[in-house]
C-alpha cells in the first residue's frame, strides 16, 4: 500500500466513527425519559398533592332560644295543656307554679297537662329543664271569663235509632269567630269506631253524625271541655261535662214512598212489613228528604192551628190520634187516621202528615225508637235540615263543610 493509500484509508475510519457517535447522541434518538412519579426533584403538581389537607372549623353549638307558650285564644283555656317550644333546644322536664305553689300535672312532649283545670284569671310559671341542664321560664295568664253561655246535650238516651247524631242546642246564637275553637274541645269517642264530624246545622245547632248511620249497637262518648272557652263577643262556656248515648241493636229504615201510597219497614237491610198510606194532599205535600223520628206519643191532640191553618176554615181540624211519631219540627208526623183509610194505599188526603190504620200505626210504634231514619221520596217539595235534625239531608262532603273547624 502506498502512503497515500494509508492516509485516506485513515481518514474514512475516522469519519465512521463521527458518524456513529453522533448517532447516539441526536435527541431524537434518545430514549424515553423516566416518569415524574420517580424523579429526583417532583414537579409542583406532585408536591402539592402531597400536602397535609386542613380539618375544618368545627361550626359552632346553636343557643336554646326563649321559651315560647302556645295558646288557643289570647288567654289560656284553664283545662288545656300548656303547649310550648325552645328552639334549638331539647326540654326534658316541665313544671308549673301558681300562688298556691306547684301545680300537679304531666310533661309529655312540649306539652304538659294539668290535672284539673286552672283557676280563671291566675298568673302562673311555666319552668322548663333543657338536656344540658339549662332552664328557662314563661309567665302564663288564664282566661278572666265573663257571663256565662249556656247549653244542652239532647237525646242522651240508650237504644237511639241509628239516625240520632250528638246534638248541642245553646240557649244563644254562637258567633262564626267563636265555633271553631268549641268544635276543637268537644270530644267524640264512638265503640266501635266510626269516622265521623261536627257541622252546625244553625248558629245554636252543633252536632256530630257519623259518615254513615250508626252501626247498630254503637257507644258513644262525649266529652266537652268548654271550661273558659268563649261563645259570643261578651259570653263564655263555664263547664266541662262527660255525657254518652247509645244506639240500639236494630238498624230500622222507614221508606216512605209519597207518590205511591206505601210506608216500607227495613230492618237490618230487610223488609219487614209495608203498609199502604196516605200524606199531604195538593197544597200540603208532603216533604221529601231523610228524616228522624223526634218524638213519640201514644196519644196526641192536633190541631190545625199548630200549622197555621185559623180554625173555623174549611181544612181545620182538632183530632185526638194514637201513636203520634215527629219527623218534622213543622208539623209531620206517622200516626194512626182510621178516617183515610179509605184513601190509604190509593191517594194522598192528609195535611201533611203519613196516615196508616189504627192497627199498622200500632205496629209500627211499638218497634220504633226516637232517631229511627225515616226516608220520604216521591215528592218535589223538599225539607229544609232547620224542619227538623237535617243532618243526613248533606252528602258526607256537604256535611264537612258545615265544620268550622275543618
């Protein structure tokens, strides 16, 4: 080989090798880097994950606020349980104190319940415990009543028939602003149970009557805790007072079919006689609408002026008849009138009044009871609930409405 042959045979050696450190060298070459999650020096996303997370402030205990008597009318009822609240705050225990010191009585949940009522016109202390052992206390003020409302419970009898609804006659009209807080503190409790509600039939007219009639043999308990509760702008109920009734064990349906001439007798859904029979004559029909018997007498004196008919007119009368039963407070009545019964079973000559024989009457009377459901159809004149106890003239929602308390 020729020294010059020599020399470039060195040169391309030597850029063979550039050639190949080169190569190792370029970034593009490179292999991939390390993760992050390895590295000696962590990026900011990594450090800040790592940080300790701070505890939140604990939020701060809510203060039991006042104590805060509830009451039906602006002074309270002395029967009624002292109701009350402390927001944000747990009560354990109540009691209460008055002149004569502390008054026995029961705490139950917000509320505590004095064993006989309150004295009227007294100042009392209401003390009341929290579970952390704070106490906190309200003054109470009962009722300073002025004179007195009266009332009756009517028809407290045993054996009623299963159309007699509780009834309450007070002796002065009741103002609409005054009903509802005494329907709240008359109590009804019926064996076995019925739904059941309190309507006014007239400003002096409460009454309770269940959805449907009574199921036959039915116990009702009242209970009225009307002690201080006001009636009208100047008048309160002084009295509390526990009254009950019972219903028979027949449930007895009278239908009485106007325009047909028949009285039907339905008892425990089945007919048990009908009879024919006669009422109002033209200009005095008849009413139609459900009805109760009111009243009962073996022997009555009619007379026609007890229904504005003046005596000595062409259609009156003063009868002696048997076995007289009211249905309306205006004059109807189911009696004997052995001098229809001509017409009985074939027209109407009465005025107003069912007419049956003698014998049928009898038979009838001996069987009903006062609040006996009697059903009149067939007539388009129609009774009004003030004619007599309308209570079953309403559809159960109709009836409802009649609540002022509803």
């Amino acid at each position: 080989m020729t020294l010059r042959s020599c020399v470039a045979a060195m040169l391309t050696a030597l850029v063979l090798i550039g050639a190949s450190s080169c190569a190792r060298t370029t970034p593009e070459s490179a292999p991939p880097i390390a993760s992050e999650s390895v590295s000696a020096t962590p990026s900011a996303t990594a450090s800040a994950s790592l940080s300790p997370t701070p505890s939140p402030e604990p939020s701060p205990t809510p203060t039991a606020g006042p104590l805060v008597v509830s009451t039906s009318q602006e002074a309270a009822i002395p029967a009624d349980p002292v109701e009350f609240t402390v927001e944000n705050g747990t009560v354990v225990a109540a009691t209460l104190k008055g002149a004569a010191g502390e008054v026995p009585g029961a705490y139950t949940e917000n509320r505590w319940t004095p064993n006989e009522p309150l004295q009227f016109n007294a100042e009392y202390t209401l003390t009341v415990t929290l579970d952390d052992g704070q106490t906190r206390e309200a003054t109470i003020r009962t009722v300073n009543p002025g004179p007195e409302a009266s009332f009756k419970v009517l028809y407290l009898f045993d054996g009623v028939g299963v159309g007699m609804p509780a009834y309450v006659k007070f002796d002065h009209p009741v103002g609409e602003a005054y009903r509802a807080e005494i329907e709240k503190h008359a109590f009804v409790t019926t064996e076995p149970a019925q739904e059941g509600s309190w309507g006014w039939l007239s400003d002096t007219e409460l009454l309770w009557r269940p959805k449907e009639y009574w199921q036959p043999g039915t116990k009702v308990k009242l209970h009225f805790s009307w002690n201080g509760v006001q009636a009208t702008d100047s008048t309160w109920l002084r009295k509390t007072l526990d009254a009950d009734f019972s219903v028979g064990d027949v449930s007895r349906v009278i239908k009485v079919d106007i325009a047909n001439h028949t009285t039907t007798v339905v008892e425990n859904g089945e007919t048990v006689n009908s009879f024919p029979s006669t009422t109002g004559k033209s200009g005095f029909i008849t009413r139609s609408g459900t009805k109760i018997i009111l009243e009962k007498s073996d022997s009555m004196q009619m007379s026609s002026e007890t229904i504005n008919i003046p005596s000595g007119s062409g259609e009156s009368y003063d009868l002696n008849v048997k076995w007289a039963m009211r249905v309306t407070w205006t004059g109807e009545f189911i009696h004997a009138a052995p001098w229809s019964v001509g017409s009985q079973g074939k027209e109407n000559v009465s005025h107003g009044c069912v007419g049956l024989s003698t014998d049928n009457a009898g038979w009838l009377y001996s069987r009903t009871n006062i609040g006996d459901v009697v059903e009149f159809t067939g007539s388009d004149r129609m009774m009004e609930p003030s004619e007599g106890i309308g209570v079953w003239l309403y559809s159960w929602e109709e009836w409802q409405q009649l609540s002022a308390a509803s």
